[in-house]
C-alpha cells in the first residue's frame, strides 16, 4: 500500500521548513523569519504543513477578512509545495484541510489570487471546487511614507493583513488619487510595511497615475473563489 501524506498544524518548530520551502517556490520573494514566526503564532491564522516519509513537503495558510458588506471570508493565501515532492496532488490535501478550517470559522466562502501563469495552482483549485473569476486584476503595492498628509480619509474598504511575507494593508473598492494616498498614510500610522490593491485590468485607464503615487505593478491576478454554503 503507498505511503499516505500527513497533514496536520504548523507550529514553531516548522519554521526553517516553511522558509526552505517558500524560498525553493518564490526565489524572488523576500521571506523573514521573523514574519513567519509571527503569523505561526497568530491564533488568527490556520497553517498547515503536509509530511511525506517524515520530510515537510509543503504549507498552506489562510486567514478570515470581512468584505465592506460585513461578510466573512476564508483568505488562503500561500500555497507551497516542495519541488521533489510536486505531482502527487499534495496541494489539493492542503486546501482540504485549509478549506475546512474556513468553514469551522464561520465563513461565508474561500477565495485565493492566484497568477495568470500559475497553471500548477490553477489545476489544484479546480479541482478544490474553486471557480476562476473572469476579471483579470493587476496589483499594485507601495510602501510607506512618513510625510504622506493623513488629513483625507480613503472612501475604499482598507484591511490590516497579516502575512508569511508581510505585514500590511489592503485597500479594495476605492482607487481615486485621494483615497489611494490616504491609504499610504494610514500604512505608515499603522507601521505596516506596504500598502496593496488590486485593479480591474478593464479599468487601467490611467496606469501612469498609479506609478505617479508611489504604486508599483506587481503581477496580474485572477480571483479563484468557492463557496461553503452547498458544503452546509
């Protein structure tokens, strides 16, 4: 009989795992042990970790958000499967564990950004039962800026996330120049280290407008969502 994978909880101890394993997935990708020491501890955070044969093969994290209208949301934020151990449908046992934890919380449903070219992630939630939504969206980050006046409020919904890569926040709905500079201010009162967004690609009209306001294009993004309510 083969081997079956394990899944169970992180914790502190799987810290050089989770780093070793995201850095042999996002090379480009800044990752501090501090950060992901920080989120292992956050009761907020579920994060799972699949062994096969007593190695770490892979993680996966995800966290509530409500949504302007109040609704909750199961964010799975980072999936991870180590190189020697892709194939063998590891990331799907992760989000069924992640996927559980979400219902247990009380959300309404699970949602994940994941890349145009992603196609191994793409595949994985497929067959979770995730829907990929049509609206291609561009992210956009910039960093915090001491001096930014704070004297504008951001008309948009802006979240304090915490992430394996950072600690930061979010900013949906609104993408005026008012609220977008608002926004960077309030990263700084907040001390996050960055503010992101995401903007319908349909409705780039003006991309110099984000550069001109410290905004830097990341990468473009579909939303893959599933809902729990036929899961009841």
């Amino acid at each position: 009989m083969a081997a079956r994978p394990d899944i169970r909880r992180a914790c502190a101890a799987d810290l050089p795992a989770v780093i070793q394993i995201n850095q042999l997935t996002w090379p480009e990708e800044e990752i501090r042990l501090s950060q992901v020491e920080k989120v292992l501890h956050d009761p907020a955070h579920d994060v799972f970790m699949v062994e096969m044969q007593g190695q770490a093969a892979g993680f996966i994290d995800g966290f509530i958000t409500r949504s302007a209208q109040g609704e909750l949301r199961w964010e799975v934020d980072l999936l991870a499967v180590h190189p020697g151990w892709r194939g063998r449908q590891f990331g799907q046992h992760l989000i069924r564990a992640c996927l559980q934890a979400g219902q247990e919380r009380g959300a309404g449903f699970a949602r994940a950004l994941i890349q145009l070219e992603n196609r191994a992630s793409q595949t994985s939630f497929a067959r979770s039962g995730f829907d990929c939504q049509p609206e291609i969206l561009s992210l956009y980050i910039a960093s915090a800026e001491e001096g930014i006046s704070p004297s504008v409020e951001s008309a948009g919904h802006v979240l304090v996330v915490n992430t394996l890569h950072y600690f930061g926040l979010w900013l949906e709905e609104d993408h005026r120049s008012a609220s977008l500079s608002a926004a960077r201010a309030a990263c700084w009162q907040a001390n996050c280290e960055l503010v992101g967004t995401l903007v319908i690609q349909s409705d780039l009209s003006d991309n110099k407008k984000m550069s001109e306001l410290g905004f830097t294009k990341v990468n473009d993004y579909h939303w893959w969502v599933r809902s729990f309510k036929t899961d009841a």
